[in-house]
C-alpha cells in the first residue's frame, strides 16, 4: 500500500498517472523531473507520512524505492 501512495504522489507532480511510475526509476532521468519537482516530491511525502527526513536521506530520494527505504529507516 505504502508503494501505491508514493507513485501517486510522484505521479501526481509529475502528471503521469500512477500505473507509469515504476519503483525504481530515477525520477529525473526516467521522467525528466527538474530538481524543483524532485523537491516537492520528497516535501510532499513528508508531508501525507507526517516524516522528516535528515538533509542528507532527503537528497538521495531519487525513485519510489528511495523514498520507501528512506521511510523505513526513520
């Protein structure tokens, strides 16, 4: 389910739909995402999982998968 969430969240700031989001695809390479929208990909996952990401987690967050492991590890 956690998945699911989070390519929505992608998908919903990139304007795809959550069936093209794949887990482990760079969001900028893959989907031509800008470091703005990357940004509020991560800011935004913070914000539905009520998390706070250190700096250095935050800046890794690249795909679907980053952001999951990066939720288990908080």
């Amino acid at each position: 389910m956690e998945l699911e969430k989070l390519k929505a969240i992608a998908a919903g700031i990139l304007g795809l739909s959550p069936a093209e989001i794949s887990e482990t695809a760079d969001f900028s390479e893959v989907y031509g995402a800008d470091s703005l929208e990357v940004f509020r990909i991560v800011t935004t996952i913070e914000e539905e999982f009520e998390a706070e990401f250190p700096e250095e987690t935050a800046r890794g967050i690249r795909s679907v998968r980053d952001a999951a492991k990066a939720l288990a590890s908080l």
